[in-house]
C-alpha cells in the first residue's frame, strides 16, 4: 500500500473503464446499523432496501488505474428523497482517495488489493491494510453475456448522495458495458474493516468484463 499523503485533486467528471463484480444483496437492519460503517448522524435516516457490493479494477481513469471495494447497505432519506449512500470503500491510490472525498464526498481509505485466478474456480481478490488481509473474495462467473447500459435504469438506482458539512451531494452516474452472471463463491472478512456481508442475502450478481462508466460533477440537493 501507497504511503498516505497529501496529493492534487483531478476535478470531475471522470470517464472509467475496467472490469467489475456487483453484487445485489438484503442485509439485516441490525446488521447495517451495528457493523455497516454507517455515520451516527445518519442512522435514523436508513431506509433499508436491497444494498450493494462491488469491487471495481478500473483500468484506466483521469486518476489513472486502480481498484476499490465497496459497500452501499441501502437506501436512506435526505430530506424526503431516498438514495443510495456508499458507507465502506477502500481504493489502491491515493490520487482517488483524494478524489473521491474532494469531488463527491466519498469516504475513501487506502488499501492494497491483489486480484489472481482461483485455481480454475474464478477470480480471488484480497484486500489488506499495513500487511494484513481483511477481505479475502472468491467470486465466480459464467459465459453468458449481454449488454448492459444506466439509460435502462431509474435515475434514482444510478445516483449516489453523500454528505459533507451538512451538504447532501448527489452523483448520478451514466455508462454502458457487457456483463455475465456471477456470484460471490467465498468470503473471508475483519468486520473491524469492513461490513460482514454474508450475513446479508445475496439475490444475484454479475460480473462486467468491460465497461465505461462517468462520474460526473456532483449537484448539490
């Protein structure tokens, strides 16, 4: 893992392309609250509804290469409108950890990450602070593929609020891609780094082996 340090800001929007695993998943109430990372003041405003996971290796962006792993447990209110709110993320450079706060309020943190075949049983990423692995995933893919695109989609599925001194910054993100089946196979987790998510429901996945997706300026709502 990169030292931690002070570094320029790449301004938004940002154009991505890379490779990703997404997983739908219902987690538990309980579990959200207690172990989901989620910020006191933001408690009383979780909604519940099905969350998401993802790890993203992107291969190229306006911050240059790198992955993340992240968690989203479900919807919340903010003032009356109901959106999706990244709680855990953890990216490999400090050029989006920078970025990610400045540009849209994302809680980054830094992390090494390591993606390698699983012996013929799918694709094995780990995650680590400071030497030590925290997420250790096992996924597994199938050959069906099909086109993938956010025009199809709600822009209320595609939109992210995060908050900053009081502010809610909304990011609605566009982008298009091929995606095939897929689920998580194994899971290894710290809950002290992040959310234990096979304690939720996983209610289908997919893995996009290409795809571009745009995070553009963030709107204040």
């Amino acid at each position: 893992m990169e030292e931690e340090r002070d570094i320029s800001v790449v301004p938004a929007p940002w154009t991505l392309t890379g490779v990703s695993y997404v997983l739908l998943a219902w987690f538990p109430r309980e579990l959200v609250l207690k172990k989901g990372f989620v910020p006191e003041s933001m408690k009383d405003s979780f909604l519940g509804g099905p969350g998401w996971v993802m790890y993203v290796d992107y291969s190229s962006s306006n911050a240059g290469p790198y992955q993340e792993l992240l968690f989203i447990p479900g919807r919340f209110d903010f003032s009356g409108r109901s959106f999706f709110s990244i709680t855990k993320i953890y990216v490999s450079t400090m050029e989006s950890v920078a970025g990610g706060k400045a540009n849209w309020a994302i809680p980054k943190e830094l992390a090494s990450f390591e993606r390698t075949s699983g012996d013929g049983k799918g694709e094995r990423v780990r995650v680590s602070r400071k030497g030590e692995i925290f997420a250790d995933l096992l996924f597994r893919s199938y050959p069906l593929r099909f086109p993938v695109t956010t025009s199809l989609m709600p822009s209320s599925w595609r939109t992210v609020a995060q908050n900053r001194d009081g502010e809610t910054l909304l990011t609605t993100l566009r982008g298009y891609g091929a995606a095939a089946p897929a689920r998580l196979v194994e899971s290894r987790i710290n809950p002290e780094l992040f959310p234990p998510i096979t304690e939720g429901r996983f209610l289908w996945g997919v893995k996009m082996p290409r795809f571009v997706i745009e995070f553009p300026q963030a709107e204040t709502a």
